[in-house]
C-alpha cells in the first residue's frame, strides 16, 4: 500500500472508533417543556369539548371528534381505572382528574387543496387550550 492510503485507513478507523461505547448525556431531560402532574390519577373525567364560534360553524363535529379521540387514546393506553364524560349525575372518586378542552382555532387543508396547490395551498392546525383540574 502507498503511503497516503495507509493515512487515510488510519485516519477513518479512529474518526469510526474514537467515539465507541461512550453514552452522550444530555444537559436537560428530554420532555423539559411538558407539564408534570404532581399526583398520579386513578380516573379521568372529560368534560364536553368546546369549539370557538368561527370553528363551529367550518367544522361542526370538530370538538366531537377531538373529544372521542382523546377517550380512545386514553383507554388505548390502559393506565386508568375508569375514563368517563362528564354527565349530571358523575361522581367524583378520589384521584381523579377532570379535562375541559376548548378548539380556539383550527384549520384542515382539503386533499384538492393539497393536490392542486401542493406546499401554496398552506398546512393544517389545530389551536387548543387544555384545563386539568384536579377533583377530591
């Protein structure tokens, strides 16, 4: 082998094996930005989802479906002993959590939109205020 081939191997090999078996540890926790709930809850309460009047009337099933999407993925996750919606006669057990969700602003791209306009025809949002209230 010549000599700048020798170099060159030699160089690759430590560029490939100076960083081997060393763990990098972040300065921050990874979910820093998220909210942590001080208790852990047994049950969850949904109140109705509610919609900005603007939001209603573009899209009237959109606080349904938030709502029913939001019980789904919950009852996926089997954390909690009971997910329930709000009703007149629901009972409040002890460590339960009640979530109150409002849609201020949302907006869905149509799939002629997106085909007839592709990245010009803008993106798709949903802007939310999510309560948490902690009962008994």
């Amino acid at each position: 082998m010549t000599y700048k081939i020798k170099h060159i191997l030699i160089f690759i090999f430590i560029a490939l094996t100076s960083c081997a078996g060393q763990n990098e540890t972040p300065d921050q926790p990874a979910m820093a930005d998220e909210p942590q709930l001080d208790k852990l809850y047994e049950n969850i309460v949904v109140q109705g989802f509610d919609a900005a009047s603007d939001v209603k009337e573009d899209y009237p099933d959109a606080a349904n479906e938030c709502q029913a999407g939001m019980i789904s993925a919950l009852l996926m996750k089997n954390v909690y002993k009971s997910i329930t919606v709000e009703g007149p006669d629901t009972v409040y057990k002890d460590r339960t959590l009640l979530v109150k969700a409002n849609i201020k602003e949302m907006r869905v791209v149509s799939t002629a939109a997106r085909v007839w306009g592709g990245a010009m025809a803008g993106s798709s949002y949903m802007d939310m205020e999510i309560m948490l209230i902690h009962k008994c």
